[in-house]
C-alpha cells in the first residue's frame, strides 16, 4: 500500500448524555465511519487514509470531517453523503452542500456560556 496522499479524519466522539453539545457518535459519526471505510474498498482508494478521530469543534453541525491537505470540513454528513465525498477524494470538488467553515465553529447551545467547555 503506498503512503497516504489525504487523510480523512471523521468524529466519532461521544460525550456524556448529559453535556449540553451533541456528540457526533450519537449522530451517525460511527456509520458515516464504516460507510466510507467500505466505500473506499470497493472503489480501491489505496491513496487516501479514512481515521477516526475525536472531537473537533464543530459539534452542532456533526457528524464532521476533515479531509487533509485540501482542509476541507464538512459538517451533517450522513451515509447517503459517502459516495459524493468518495468523488472528492478521487479528484473531484468538494461538496458544496457539506462543506462548513468558521461561523459553524462558533456555535454554540444557549446554555453554554462564552468560554465555557
């Protein structure tokens, strides 16, 4: 297998029920996961590294992932978004409709207070 050209990182972290910000596992992040992992196999996609990984920031928009180096983020993936993502990967545009940036970074849920968690 050669050295990865892109890394896929995909949340799938979980927080405790009861913290006021979603967590991307209870979202999908998990099946979002696996539904790339496959993707990937059968598309033969040895150039790219799907990981998963924890938190990373964006949580009211989750399931999240980043794709690197073409820092890319997107946000509210589900499994039905893996074969566009998939297209992305092999050389495609990023999908417009997933992609978020710095206003979905700073969401927060009312009961949080700045500077909070």
């Amino acid at each position: 297998m050669p050295m990865p050209e892109k890394f896929v990182f995909v949340c799938i972290n979980q927080r405790d029920p009861s913290h006021p910000r979603p967590s991307c596992i209870n979202n999908g992040g998990g099946d979002v996961f696996n539904a790339l992992r496959e993707e990937q196999g059968r598309r033969l996609l040895t150039s790219t590294k799907i990981v998963a990984g924890g938190c990373m920031e964006a949580c009211m928009v989750g399931p999240v992932i980043a794709v690197f180096p073409d820092n890319v983020w997107y946000g509210g993936v589900t499994e039905d978004d893996v074969p566009a993502i998939m297209d992305h990967l092999e050389g495609g545009e990023p999908v417009q409709y997933l992609r978020i940036g710095d206003a979905e970074f700073d969401l927060r849920p009312p009961e949080m207070s700045e500077g909070g968690f």
